[in-house]
RNA sequence: GCCGGGGUAGCUCAGGGGUAGAGCAGCUCACUCGUAAUGAGCAGGUCAGGGGUUCAAAUCCCCUCCCCGGCUCCA
C-alpha cells in the first residue's frame, strides 16, 4: 500500500503508508518542510506529524501565510494558558481562539491581571518556547474528556456542548498536550512550541463568558504572534502608526474640535478648522445629492412620542434614545435618533402619484442617540451626530434600478474623498421578519446584482438584515489596511406599513410603495473622523482648512505678502499670512505641522519679480516661481473632484 | 451598563501627606532672517467636581463626571 496525493498543480505525489505530512513536505523540499507548520489534505488542516490519509490533495501550509498565522497564534494562545495555569494556583480557563492579527485567552483566577502579571506570564510563555515543547494530539471520549477538566467548569460546558465540529468525530473530543498542560481543542497545531518565535502579549480586558452579560465576567490577555521577530515589529510599527494616526489626537493638534467635560460625554464642539472642513463636506455632500436627482428635506430635532410609536422607534429602539420631555401639559416630545420618519410625513403629507416616484429625499439630519457610556469614542461612535441620510420611495418594479444607481452612487462619493479599496456585506433575511417573503427574496437578488455589476466583493451575511428589509454595507480600506464600514444601502418593508404609505397607480389602484434608507458618509463626524486617520490629517487640498500659507522673509515683505494672499483669496483659496515674529524656518515648520498643503516664501527678489518661493505638499521648494503659475498649481492642487 | 487603567498649566508629562514642577505652546522685548525650532524675560493651576479622614490632602478613603483599552451594544 501507499499514499497517492495531489499536489495543487496537479501534479502527484506517492509516499510510503505511514508517512506523515512532513514527510511529505519533505519529499517536495527540505527548505519546505523547514517552514511548514501543518498540513491541508483535502482543504482540512492537519497536524504535520499526523499520518496521511491514502490519496488526496494535499497542501503544506506556513507560518507566513493567513492560515499558517492562525495555527501560529492558535498556539501562542495554548502557551499563554499553559503559562497563566501554571503561575496562578486555582486558575481556570473558558476560551482561547486567534483573531486577527493575534489571539486571546479568557480566564478565571479570581481578581484582574496586573501589568506585572502580564510580564510574568510572558518570560513563562519564552521559557515555555525555549522548551521546545510538542505539541501532541489526544482523542478521547466525551466523558472521559468530563473528568479531564472535571476543575474547569467553562471547558465542562465546551465539552457538553461540543457535537458540531469542535471535538474529533462522533462522541469523541480532541484536546493537545504539552507536558503537563493539556487543552481542549480541534487543532491542529504547531508541531512543537519552539516555532513561537515571535508573541507579545498586548492587554487585559474584561470579557464576558460567551459574550453574554448576564453570564460571569472573565479575564481577557490578549497578544499578537508572528511568523518572524520582523514580522512582529512590522506589527508593531504598524500599531504605532494608527496611534500616531488617532483622530481624537490629530483633532487636539491640528485645533479641529474638541470634547469639553462640560458637554458630556460623546459631544463634540467644532473648532473653526474643524467646521470649514466639516462645511465643505456637506456642501459637497448636498450639490452632489441635488446633481443626482434628489430633493432637499429639512425637519426639526424632537417630535412628539406618537411618531415615534407608529415608526416602531420606541418597541425597538427605545434604549437607544434619550428620556422623553414632557411638555405642553403632558405630551411627550423625543429627540430624533433617526430621520426616516420625518421623511415619511413629508411623503405621506398629499396624495402621491406613481408619476412621482422614485421620490428622493436627502438631508443632513443630526440625531441623538443614547449609546452606552462604554462605547462613546471620539467622532467615530458619538451620542450627537449628523447623517447624511436620504429615503427613496419606490415602486416594486423601480426597485432594482434604484438600488443600483443609489450603489453606484455611493461609490462614486467614495472616490472622491479617495477611497478606491471597497468590501461590501449583504445582510439577507432573519428569522424574525416583516413583509413578504418573495418580496425578500427578489430585493434580496437585486442588492446582489448591483455589487456584481458594480464589480465589488462582497460576503453574505446569511440572517443579518433587520427585521424589516435586507441591506448592503459598504466597507471602504484606508490608507493602512484597517476596515471602516460607512455607507449602508437598506431595503424597508416595515415602514411603509406602519404609516400606511400609498401611491396612486396608472390604473387608479392604490398600491404601498418600497423604502429604501441610505447614508453614504454614515455620520459626518464618523466620515471626517476616518479621512483624518486615512489621510494621517494631511487632507487633500480641497478639503485643507487652510490650502496656502504665505511666509515673508523680513517685516518689509508683509505687504507683499498679503497682497499674494489676497490673490489667492480671490481665486476661492483659503489662504493664512504667517506675520508672526519667527524665523522663516520656524514659519515654515508651523505651517508643515499644520499640514497646510501650499507654503509660499516671499523675499525681496520675489517683491521686485511677482514671483514666490513655492513649496507644495510632498514637493521640494522652487524659487522664483511667477505669481499667476503658482496660483494656478495651488488652485490645482485644492480643486474639488466636482 | 460591566471589567481594568487614568484625569496635575493650552499640549506632553514629573511629583504620591508638609507652600505646585519641567519641556513645548502663549505673552513681552530684542533680532529682520530665503525653506522643519533665534535669544532673553514674563505670565500661566480650585491638581476633573463634591464629600470625608488628618494639625496638614494633588497625594489616603467614598461618591459623581470625563477619558483610555476591552466586553456587551450598534432594530
């Protein structure tokens, strides 16, 4: 007997019975079975030393691929909870899974970890490493595998639980050993611990036991596991970088808004560079919506408790918002968290005509929403915001096209704020729906026949959509690889119902129209805050609170100055003299830090030539430049995408 | 909301029972300068807020607010 397995070029491979992947790895190159850490047969991962299967297609899998990190990080985490089992007497231990870019542990040792405790348990962790420990496979049965971690009541409960896959097949489960540490598990793992060249545990946490709040609260170590010791620095730097990058952080430096205590929390004030940015956002966001065939709306803050009843608002989404006021002798007014009923009246406020439709209505409409005092962060998740929130009411056989321009319009927007890195998830029916099944079912279709045509990837989220409709969210890349969801496209078969919206059809029938809700920057706050850290707070010019600088050499330059700033003010820049007393050097340093996008030097020559020292934004500095070309290139530079 | 860590000058941070500190920023003066920090001087504080312990609290204790990292939440 032999083994005959697949290569994934095709090409075969015949081992002896018996071997193992290694082997096979081996068989293939020495340098390759160096860097392999387990193996796929048949697209399932295995241990390296386990011995194949008769025939199959076979794969080798490295440390420096997404899988090869995962089984990395996989047993970092098996090596953590060895360590923190070994140093705390009573410790026990729930769940341990890689995650992106790492992995955690939750435990129970009956108080918080300390920073020192975290650096104890890691010189554990390297002196396990140094051990080179294996890593070795056990099955046994469900209820041997009860006495096993018969002190350990979470992996009790994994094991009970276990019949879908966690465990080896039918009643038994899988765990790994390492000397006297044995861990519950469906591997497969690295062969032994010495391939763990490179962790570093991160920060503690606390953790709910699955993800459940009524249920104990544990204690969650994170840390991070690469391939090589550069890989993790590369990691690191890349932290480091996002830190830098940290809006709220840019919002202090670059004097853009701020969150006084005094507001509470999740509040923002926006500075004056902050709001010139923030306006031309928005007054680009609303040209750009009136260009496209959308009607401007406008509606008020608070609207009384009955609206809000017949939305739903307040049977689903009641915690989300903030305390009723109680005015005019008992009425309950609320603050909005959504604008869609408002647009709804506004739909509902005659008699509509299919003629009509689609009808779009576009505003910028700031909301207040309660969200839990843990979550409030920066710009990003904050109790007042403004949405750039449009609601179409469309016909059944509209739909399809609506969906389509309304995506492609959304991308549009997109790219030209610069993103050109789009995922999209589609969100498909939940158990606990309203409208009518096919109805689902064909939007459901139509959603995913505009990403195609739009040519985004995009992943279903089977069960996700809202009880009302299904959705696309738009998920853009920035500039250092994070995922930020912004826009979401979504499909409502509820509300129309609730506020019994009608249009009169060709043949005088009355027929329910279909809504559809879109916010394309999500938030404007949220948007801005995602441009800033994209952008590293270097917007493009268009966007540049102040586009110019101009620096004079010497006090006898300030009236040229400010005649070449006003020149640039004419053209629609937005343009600063720095007449501070400082050096040129220290000026331009100021108006750098400042991520002004155009710094001009002017100096005696150029006061007797028209001309200026210009220095554009990643540029190096030319001399003598004439005054109409530099203005022309700085126009360049700040013009908007439309 | 929950777990943990924090809040000292505009910013970054030191000080941890005995009169509040530094650097940067700010202001004043001098310098008049050609591409990333000119020099000197000055001013700046209810040590988040409130209560308590103490002869004495920024420092120890309690409550509240706010921030940070997670969890949960984000119909």
């Amino acid at each position: 007997m032999s083994i005959e397995l697949t290569l994934p070029d095709g090409s075969p491979l015949v081992l002896d019975d018996g071997a193992t992947g290694y082997d096979a790895a081996a068989a293939i190159g020495p340098r390759l079975a160096d860097a392999a850490i387990a193996v796929k047969v048949d697209g399932a991962a295995r241990d390296l030393h386990a011995a194949l299967p008769a025939t199959g297609t076979f794969e080798v899998i490295t440390a420096d691929g997404e899988e090869g990190r995962h089984i990395l990080r996989h047993s970092a985490a098996h090596v953590l909870a060895q360590a923190v089992l070994g140093l705390f007497d009573g410790a026990t231990f729930a769940i341990g899974p890689p995650i992106e870019d790492g992995f955690y542990y939750d435990f129970d040792i009956g108080r918080p970890f300390t920073p020192e405790d975290l650096e104890a348990i890691e010189a554990r962790m390297a002196e396990i490493v140094a051990a080179d420990q294996p890593f070795e496979r056990e099955e046994f049965p469900k209820e041997r595998a009860l006495e096993v971690f018969a002190d350990h009541p979470f992996k009790v409960e994994i094991i009970q639980s276990v019949d879908e896959g966690e465990g080896a097949a039918g009643d038994a489960v899988s765990a790994y050993r390492n000397e006297q540490f044995i861990d519950l598990c469906r591997g497969p793992h690295v062969p032994s611990t010495g391939r763990l060249r490179a962790f570093k545990l991160l920060r503690t946490a606390g953790a709910y036991w699955r993800g459940d709040d009524k249920r104990p609260q544990l204690q969650r170590i994170y840390g991070t596991a690469w391939e090589t010791p550069k890989a993790l620095a590369d990691y690191l730097d890349r932290l480091e970088e996002a830190r830098k990058r940290d809006h709220r952080k840019l919002g202090v430096e670059l004097d853009l808004f701020s969150f006084p205590q005094e507001l509470g929390s999740g509040l923002a004030v926006w500075h004056p560079k902050g709001a010139i940015t923030r306006m031309i956002m928005e007054d680009y966001s609303t040209r750009t919506h009136l260009a496209h065939g959308y009607d401007l709306v406008s509606s008020p803050h608070i609207a009384r408790s009955h609206l809000w009843q017949t939305s739903g608002h307040l049977d689903f989404y009641a915690e989300g918002m903030y305390p009723a006021m109680e005015l005019d002798g008992g009425d309950e007014y609320l603050l909005k968290p959504m604008n869609c009923p408002f647009h709804i009246l506004i739909f509902r406020s005659r008699a509509r005509s299919y003629r009509e439709l689609p009808m779009r209505m576009f505003e910028l409409g700031t909301v207040y929403r309660y969200e839990r005092s843990g979550v409030v962060h920066g710009l990003m998740r904050a109790r007042g915001f403004t949405q750039d929130d449009s609601h179409m009411f469309v016909t059944e056989e509209q739909l399809a096209g609506e969906l389509q321009s309304l995506l492609d319009f959304t991308l549009m927007v997109l790219r030209d704020f610069g993103f050109e890195d789009f995922e999209a998830d589609l969100s498909t029916i939940p158990e606990k729906y309203v409208g009518d099944p096919v109805l689902w079912e064909r939007a459901t279709a139509y959603l995913a026949d505009a990403l195609d045509n739009a040519g985004i990837e995009y992943a279903v989220a089977e069960g996700e959509g809202a009880f009302y409709g299904p959705k696309i969210d738009v998920h853009i890349r920035d500039a250092i690889g994070r995922r930020w969801q912004i826009s979401t496209l979504q499909v409502d078969f509820g509300q129309p119902e609730n506020f019994g919206l009608e249009y009169a059809t060709a043949q005088n029938t009355r027929e329910r129209p279909v809504m559809i809700h879109r916010a394309l920057f999500g938030s404007v706050e949220r948007f801005f805050g995602v441009l800033l850290e994209h952008y590293a707070g270097a917007l493009p010019g268009w966007l540049a609170p102040v586009q110019a600088t101009v620096v004079p050499v010497a006090d006898r330059h300030l009236d040229y100055a400010r005649e070449v700033a006003a020149g640039l003010a004419n053209r629609g820049l937005r343009v600063e003299v720095d007449d501070a007393d400082e050096t040129v050097g220290e000026k331009i340093r100021r108006a750098l830090l400042a991520k002004h996008p155009a710094v001009l030097v002017v100096g005696d020559t150029d006061v007797d030539e028209d001309t200026v020292g210009l220095r554009l934004r990643g540029e190096d500095e030319e001399r003598g430049v004439p005054l109409g070309e530099a203005a022309e290139r700085i126009a360049d530079l700040c013009a908007a995408p439309r």
